[in-house]
C-alpha cells in the first residue's frame, strides 16, 4: 500500500502519460497503470523513471481494433 503522496504521483504520472489515450481504451490505460505500480513497488519512484515506465508501457500496450 502507497502512502498518499506517492499515490498522487503515480496518479499523476498515469494521466500525463495517457493524456492523448482516449478513456475508452480502458486496456491501454489498464497495461500502462500495471507498469507504473509494478515499478513503484519494485522502488521505483522518481517521476522521471515512472514517466519512463509508463511511456515504454504504452508502446507496448494493446489496442482495439477499429
């Protein structure tokens, strides 16, 4: 469990990284948010290195068809 402050940040960093994905793509938003706490849990907490995360996450992450 995060405290309140580092779950802002992870809060914070989820919505810039995913500011141009549309809410409806809740798979790409779902993978990237795993990334991010995965990261914060392994130590991971400057907001640079989520950023990071979080970006290569949505690189990768799944897409609907259209």
């Amino acid at each position: 469990m995060f405290d309140t402050e580092t779950t802002a940040l992870l809060r914070a960093v989820l919505d810039e990284v995913c500011e141009s994905v549309s809410h409806r793509e809740i798979g790409a938003r779902t993978h990237v948010a795993s990334k991010i706490l995965e990261a914060a849990t392994r130590g991971e907490v400057s907001v640079d290195g989520l950023r990071q995360v979080g970006r290569d996450a949505l690189s990768r992450a799944p897409t609907m068809w259209r």
